[in-house]
C-alpha cells in the first residue's frame, strides 16, 4: 500500500483543529479517529505491520501481554465480532474492512504473578497500531463499545486474560456514508491544556480543576 503521507509535518486538514503548543512528530497529532470506511477488504499484507508496530511497545518484564485477536469481514469470525457491537458502533464500523479485539494477559509469564501494568502495557501496544494505521492512511478507530462478556464467550478467553478494547480498521472512506449526526462529528478533536493534565509535585496546592483528593 502506499504511504498517503509521510507525516513530516502536520496535515492542513488536521492543522485547522489542532494546534501542539510544543515541537513534537507530527504523526502524534496526525493520528485521529476517523468513523467513515469505504467497506473495502484490508489485505493481510496492509494489517499485519499495524500488529508489528504494537510488539514494539515498552512493557514491564517485557512480558508483553497484549493480544490482537482479529476477524477480517470476509470471515467466518466477522459476525460473531460485529454482533459484540454497540448498536451505534454498528451503525459505522459496518463498513471496517477488519475487527479487533485486543487482549492483555494479567499474569507474568516468568512467575505467574499478577501484573499491576497489563492494562497499561497493553495500551502502549494499542497506540503503535493506531499510529502506524494513520501512518499508513489507514482509519484505526478504538471501540469501548461493545459487549465485553459476550467476548470473552466467542474468544474462548483463558482464565488469565483480559478483554480491554477492541478497534476497527479500514479503507477511509467519505463522510456521506455516515448517519448525518456522525458527519458533523467527523474531525480531529482538540485536547484539554497541558496545565490540565501535567502537574508539578502533588495533587494538593494545584488547581487540577476541583478534583477530590483520595
Ligand atoms: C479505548 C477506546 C475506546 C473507544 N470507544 C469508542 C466507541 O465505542 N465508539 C466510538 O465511536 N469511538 C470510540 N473511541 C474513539 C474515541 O472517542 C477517540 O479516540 C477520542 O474521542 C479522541 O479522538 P481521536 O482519536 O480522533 O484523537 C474509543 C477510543 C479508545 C482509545
């Protein structure tokens, strides 16, 4: 597949929505969510690299516990994942060309134990897929949506793995084929502050915005 955009610098159609007020790779702010899918197959040759780039992922013990379970929509799998959507995930991932449900083992496979960062491990895999899918002009849309103990049935889930999200992946497609409230919804969004979200020292004496301390 070619590569749309080499992401040196910020796209202009991203640009008019997001501004970093720091000097930083542009594929970060490059990289949005886009809901509109031609319905297009994606090729194994086109995914695949987006499951390379999450193994690359930084994790602790390098137990690397993330799991990407896929149904591509010319599957026998496509149904069963399709039907674990929300109805309003339904209403624009029907035009995916691949469903994903990422996974994290709790446990490390060194001792068994339970991992305090399986979660967090696996997150830092799931934003190398989503950058490389944008990197490649791919939509790579997280989904929370979903049915997660229906999931765990139709992935035969073992005792020691999580369901954390799943993700569609497809051919971007136009606007026009989404429901007419999601067209108007179909741009980059913007950020909160950096002052929101970084803080110097402690939770007390900052203004986080009125947060109740623990
Ligand atoms: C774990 C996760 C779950 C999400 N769940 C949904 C979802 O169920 N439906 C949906 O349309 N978008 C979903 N999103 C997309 C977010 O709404 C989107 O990432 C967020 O608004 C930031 O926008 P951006 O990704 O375009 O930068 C999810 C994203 C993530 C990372």
């Amino acid at each position: 597949m070619v590569v749309q955009n080499p992401h040196h610098e910020i796209r202009t159609d991203v640009r008019e929505h997001r501004s970093p007020k720091y000097d930083i790779a542009p594929l970060f702010v490059n990289r949005w969510s886009p809901r509109s899918m031609t319905g297009d197959p994606v090729d194994e040759a086109e995914f695949m690299p987006l499951f390379e780039a999450a193994r690359w992922a930084p994790s602790s013990y390098n137990n690397q516990p993330w799991r990407f379970l896929y149904a591509t929509r010319d599957s026998d799998h496509w149904e069963d994942y399709f039907n674990l959507l929300s109805e309003e995930n339904r209403r624009w991932a029907k035009r995916a060309g691949v469903l994903v449900v990422i996974v994290s083992k709790t446990t490390f496979d060194y001792n068994g134990d339970p991992s305090q960062t399986h979660s967090f491990d696996t997150g830092a895999a799931w934003e190398n897929m989503a950058l490389e899918g944008a990197r490649r002009g791919l939509v790579v849309h997280g989904i929370g949506g979903f049915d997660y103990e229906q999931a765990a049935v139709v992935l035969s889930l073992p005792a020691d793995y999580a369901i954390e999200a799943m993700a569609a992946i497809g051919v971007r497609g136009s606007p026009e084929t989404l429901p007419p409230e999601m067209q108007a919804r179909e741009a980059p969004s913007d950020r909160k502050p950096l002052t929101d979200i970084v803080i110097d020292g402690a939770f007390d004496g900052c203004d986080n915005g009125g947060e109740e301390t623990r």
